[in-house]
C-alpha cells in the first residue's frame, strides 16, 4: 500500500526537523552569526526570557590602606531586562486534489518538497525582516535590531530605561555621512563607532552589518587592500570583508543607510523549548477538501548589554 502524501510529509518533517531549523536561521546572516556564536539559545519553561544586567559597578571596592576596614555593604548592581516571548506560526496545508493527482512517488515526493521548502522560505523571510524590525511596541513581533540597538536615546528595552541606568543605552551616530569615501569619512566613522562599543576594553564588535550599498562603498574604499574574510558564516555563503579584524557584511533587511555593530557576547536569539520551528500532527481542515498541519516558533531576541552594541545611520555615498 502507498503511502499517502501527509504521512510522506510528517516522516520527513520528523526526520528532517533540525535541518529545517537550522536552515531557517542560517538564511539570514545575523541569525546565522547569533548561531555561529552559540547564541542561539533553548530556554526550558518560563512566561519570559529573562537577562541579568550588570548596570553600575560595585561600589564596595576602592584602593584601601593596609588597616582599613572593607566595607560590607553593596550597591545594587545587577537587575533583570525582561522579554516577553513572541510567536511565529503558519499552515503547512495540503489538498486532497493534489494528492489524487499526485499519481508516482516522484510526484507525491515534489509536493512534498515544495510544501515544505515554502514553509521554510516564508519562515526565513519573516524572521529575517522582524530581526532588523523596530518593533518594541508591538505586542506579536519579534523585537528587532532596531529596537534594541535604538538611534534614539533614552528607548526602554526589556523594561528598563536609561534614564535609571545609564549604562543600559547602545552607542550611536545619527549625523552618518554624505560622503563615504571622501577624506576616509566612512572608514573615520567605523573606527570612531568600533572604539565607542568597546568602551576602552579590549571587547570590540565581532560583525558589522549593514545594506548591500553601504558595503559596496565600504569595498570600494578599500579597493587596494580589500579582501574577503573567511568568517564562521562563510560555509553558508556569505561574503565578508576585513575591517579591524572585524568581518563586515550586508543583508537585505538591514533599513537603508545603517550599520549596525554587533557583539555577539551580548546578543541572543532565545527559543523557548518546544517552539524550534516544530510542527504540529496533520488533521483535516473541517469543511475543507485539505489536511493541514501548522509550524511554530517561540522565542525573542534580547540583549544583556546595550552599551557594546552600536548603530551609524543616514550613511550615503
């Protein structure tokens, strides 16, 4: 007996269920970088991912002479960002006509793959666009670079806001420039933003991201000496020049004139347990000729360290 086209597709997504996870992410080179970085991360239970924040020193520490006294009492220095978890959902659906007509095994194994490479296509494009998205004050999406790497000072992310804590803000340049190669504007700028988010330490940004026109001037401003790095993403396709030590690439989603400086020690794509882009079991659309099955994913992006993160905007050539 023949196996039918749902219980082909259910083997498959069974089977095949961490491939199309991992496929979904690596489609956008952040998310890709997040993984590469371990940090993409399965969290086990919870109503929200939590971050502990480290947002003064300890004040209990100072130079002391050799009979003073420590002091035992302590500041306050560490809270918790608080990040409500956001899902992405859709049908995998396919119709009983479709399955009459898929008459050989070639052809139940082609609707097969379609169904679910569209699944995955339409995944990958809606986690791409949401990860670059400003989308802190949506109650669904996913919060995105532009929330929590901000061009406007003072922007609350995971409930605390700079006002009470002042290191809890990400670097930034609003005034970018309109002339990337003239005088080693744009090469001023990178560095001057590269120092900023390491903040006298030796804790720089390890991806530079931006649009495909701004590494365009980026290459064009290194002609003589440009070349491609081999970063963590490289197996995957992405081309990547050399800034610092620093990989710089581009993705679509990246808004037009902006550069994003990332630190992946502060930056996760957290995913609830039982939300990595699984599916449900198949059942019948009710009045429908059409069995369906739906696929998921739980999870946030949240940071624990806004000032090593940085963004330049209104960058043109």
């Amino acid at each position: 007996m023949a196996l039918s086209i749902t219980t082909i597709a259910a083997h498959a997504l069974d089977k095949h269920g961490r491939e199309i996870a991992d496929a979904i992410i690596n489609n956008n080179l952040l998310s890709a970088w997040l993984k590469a970085s371990n940090r993409v991360k399965k969290v086990t239970g919870g109503y929200r991912f939590l971050e502990p924040v480290m947002h003064s020193e300890n004040g209990g520490f100072d130079w002391i002479a050799k009979d003073t006294e420590i002091p035992l009492s302590t500041n306050e220095f560490i809270t918790d960002a608080v990040y409500n978890i956001r899902i992405l959902a859709g049908p995998l659906k396919v119709y009983h006509l479709e399955k009459s007509m898929a008459a050989g095994d070639s052809q139940i194994f082609d609707i097969v793959e379609t169904t679910i490479e569209n699944a995955k296509s339409t995944m990958s494009n809606k986690m791409g666009a949401a990860i670059f998205g400003d989308n802190g004050t949506s109650a669904t999406t996913l919060h995105g670079v532009q929330h929590i790497i901000n061009v406007t000072s003072g922007t609350t992310v995971g409930g605390i806001s700079p006002s009470d804590f002042a290191r809890w803000d990400n670097q930034r340049n609003t005034t970018g420039t309109a002339g990337f190669n003239t005088a080693q504007a744009g090469i001023i700028m990178m560095r001057d933003m590269m120092a900023a988010c390491a903040k006298n330490e030796n804790d720089f940004p390890d991806l530079i991201v931006t649009t495909s026109a701004v590494w365009g001037l980026y290459h064009a401003a290194t002609t003589n000496i440009a070349r491609l790095v081999d970063s963590k993403v490289g197996s995957l396709g992405y081309k990547t020049l050399d800034f610092m030590g620093t990989p710089v690439g581009w993705d679509s989603n990246c808004p037009t004139g902006y550069m994003y400086m990332i630190n992946a020690r502060y930056l996760f794509l957290r995913i609830l347990e039982g939300g990595d882009f699984v599916t449900s079991d198949w059942e019948r659309v009710q009045g429908q000729l059409a069995d369906y099955c739906t696929m998921h994913f739980y999870g946030q992006l949240t940071t624990n360290n806004r000032e090593k993160l940085g963004v330049i905007s209104s960058i043109t050539g």
